[in-house]
C-alpha cells in the first residue's frame, strides 16, 4: 500500500521522474505525468516507448515526485511493476492525466502506438521535506 505521502504527491498534478533499467543495465530516467491508486503508482506511456520495453526485460523502477512548487519537497517509491493496463481503460486514464496536467483532453494526434498503464507496486517508500 503506498503511503499517503506518496498518494497526495502522485494526485496534485506534480511531475515524477521515472527510471528504468536498460537491457545493457543501464539507468534510463523520463520526467512523466503521474497518478496511482490505494496501492501502485500509475504510469501512463505507449507501446512503443524505450520505458515500456524496459520494464519487460526487468520490472525494477524507481518514480520520484516533486512538489510543483518546491522541489526539495520529494516522495520516492522504488518498486516493481507488477501489471500493464492496456485498451481502453489505458486510453480513458491519458485523459484524465490531460485534464490534471493541462486543463484538456489529450490530443489524439500525438498518440502513435496503444496506450499503456504501468503499475508500481511499492517495495520502498520515503519523503523528503514533507
């Protein structure tokens, strides 16, 4: 289950930086939108991206979320995803991201593969700040 902390970051429109594992081992870190629910951070991407095929070859991430108006405040939850969230539901959650992040739906335009939701179970949680 994740922490409130982590909870409260995750749903206020805060960017996250996740990081995966390379097939060569190596770190690869991405500045995303991020969500959860009661128990998994939630990280919407495409089919097609490096992320998606990352965590295929080792599930091991790492999301770390700042405080939008203070950087030093943080949450990090390093974890393992445990789950894909594809079709629709996947399509209806990069919307609501949208909304929270930009005020409007997402533009269909820039979707070039499936959409995909990663769940992160939490293996290690903490805060910074808060």
């Amino acid at each position: 289950m994740l922490t409130e902390d982590v909870r409260t970051f995750a749903k206020a429109g805060n960017f996250a930086a996740l990081t995966t594992l390379r097939e060569d081992g190596q770190p690869a870190t991405h500045v995303m939108w991020v969500d959860c629910d009661e128990e998994c951070v939630l990280i919407n991407t495409e089919e097609h991206r490096h992320k998606a095929s990352d965590v295929q070859g080792d599930p091991r991430v790492t999301v770390m979320i700042w405080d939008k108006q203070n950087p030093y405040r943080y949450v990090e939850v390093r974890g393992r995803v445990i789950e894909r969230v594809e079709g629709q539901p996947a399509r209806d959650h990069i919307d609501e991201l949208s909304q929270r992040y930009r005020g409007r739906l997402y533009d269909p335009e820039r979707i070039t593969s499936a959409r995909i939701i990663l769940r992160i179970e939490p293996l290690y949680q903490r805060s910074r700040g808060i």
